[in-house]
C-alpha cells in the first residue's frame, strides 16, 4: 500500500466495527487524514486506538447517516476543521430483516430502506456538495455495494432492494460526476469474515431449500482493494469490482 499525498481527507461510514473500521484504520494508516463516522462515540474512539501510531490525524464523528440534518452538519464540521473532502467510503448499512415480502414488517423495511438507500444518498449528497466546491474540485465515492445488488438470497427483499438501489446511485454519480472532478466506484462483497457473516460458515439458506455452511475470506483483502480503488489519480477509476469468496454460490445456478 502506497503512502497517500499527505493532507488528503477520506470520510468513512460505519467505521465502528467490520468492514467500515478495517478500511479506516486501513486508511489512517497510509497517511489519510480519516474521519471515523458511526452512530456511537466510544466505538468509533475504541476504533481509532486500534490503529496505534499513526502518521495522520483521525477524526470520530458520531452521526445518524439515515438523518439528513445530522449528516450535513458531520460534513460542516469536517469541512470547517480540515478545509476539504476528498473521499468518501459509503459503507453504512444493515441486513434487515429476512422473510418472504408479506412476512417483512413495515417498520423493518422503513429502517432498512432508510439506512442502506437513505443513509448512502445523504452522505453521497454531502460529500458531492463539499467537492464540487472545494479547490482543487473534485474526489472520490466508493459505495458498498454487494453480491446481493447483482443475486439475492432467498427471503431477503429489503436488503436486496436496497442494495440494487446503491448501484443506481453509484452510476448516477459517476455520471454527474464528471463535470466536477468526482470519481465514483462500486465494491461488491461477498462472503468476507466479519461479526456480520459469522453464519455463514454455520448454514444458509439456498435457493433450492437445503441450509449450507459457505466459504468466507480474509477482511485483508477487502481493505487491499478499497485502498486500490481509493489511491488512485482522479484520471483513472474503478466502475464495479467484486470482491468474493471463490467458491461461494454466486456464478452459476447454485
């Protein structure tokens, strides 16, 4: 991993725990400037210690990304304090809840909808706005994305909804993007060993009906590739990358 320029800022959601907290310490480490954003302060500052001596400064900022008011003033205060954004790692999100459509309660999906679609367009908004104005224009989006914006799994609808949502958002700003300099990409993950997809390894459902213990991989390589994706020059970008276990039931009629 190469040093980055130094004074660059990257903006990290759901940096408390698993994917969020790897990349960020991740980036902190390669000499970003990097703000922790999660929606509770002790993890988000025990998260930061897990770096230990860093070449950079890392900010924890407690915020609701599924409020649009809260996450506004997050990015104020980042832009107040270190004049700029650079990149933001879209990350935040839930599974939901799991269940044919008409056993999904409202209140469920509402909460999903609003933190994985709600929560991803709010700070994508925010982070848009700091870079379009700052000098030099322009940054950086990585969204979170997901084998499941491509294949579901059975009796997952709100999750798959919102994460088929991400990747129309991710093309949008690419696409609006480029008058102002602003990168966006999408990684979608499958299978990688975190708190979260601790049951994997125990059985899942499968299309067919049989529950099936699946392959995972190391978190590592995840970090590796968002650092990839974000190290690069405004020039060159990476649409869609998928990052999976190899021998997961992705590819084919599994």
């Amino acid at each position: 991993m190469s040093m980055n320029e130094p004074g660059k800022v990257a903006v990290v959601t759901g940096a408390s725990s698993g994917i969020g907290k790897a990349c960020a310490v991740a980036l902190l480490q390669a000499g970003w400037t990097t703000v922790f954003m999660g929606r509770h302060q002790e993890t988000l500052d025990a998260a930061i210690k897990t770096a230990g001596p860093v070449p950079a400064t890392a900010l924890a900022l407690a915020c609701d990304v599924s409020k649009a008011h809260d996450v506004d003033a997050a990015f104020s205060q980042i832009v107040e304090r270190f004049g700029r954004v650079d990149l933001l790692f879209n990350n935040a999100g839930i599974m939901g809840p799991a269940g044919t459509i008409d056993e999904i309660p409202l209140a469920a999906w509402e909460q999903t909808a609003a933190v994985n679609i709600g929560g991803a367009f709010n700070c994508a908004r925010a982070a848009f706005a700091a870079m379009r104005k700052q000098q030099p224009q322009g940054g950086r989006i990585i969204n979170n994305g997901s084998i499941a914006a491509h294949t579901p799994r059975p009796r997952t609808v709100p999750y798959t909804m919102t994460k088929h949502a991400i990747t129309g958002l991710t093309k949008c700003l690419a696409l609006d993007g480029r008058d102002f300099n602003i990168a966006c990409g999408q990684i979608d993950i499958g299978n990688v060993l975190t708190d979260m997809t601790q049951s994997f390894t125990q059985g899942m459902l499968q299309a067919n009906g049989e529950r099936k213990p699946e392959p995972v991989f190391n978190l590592k390589h995840v970090v590796e590739a968002v650092l990839y994706m974000a190290n690069l020059p405004p020039e060159a970008n990476v649409q869609f990358m998928t990052v999976m276990a190899t021998k997961m039931p992705f590819i084919g009629r599994g």
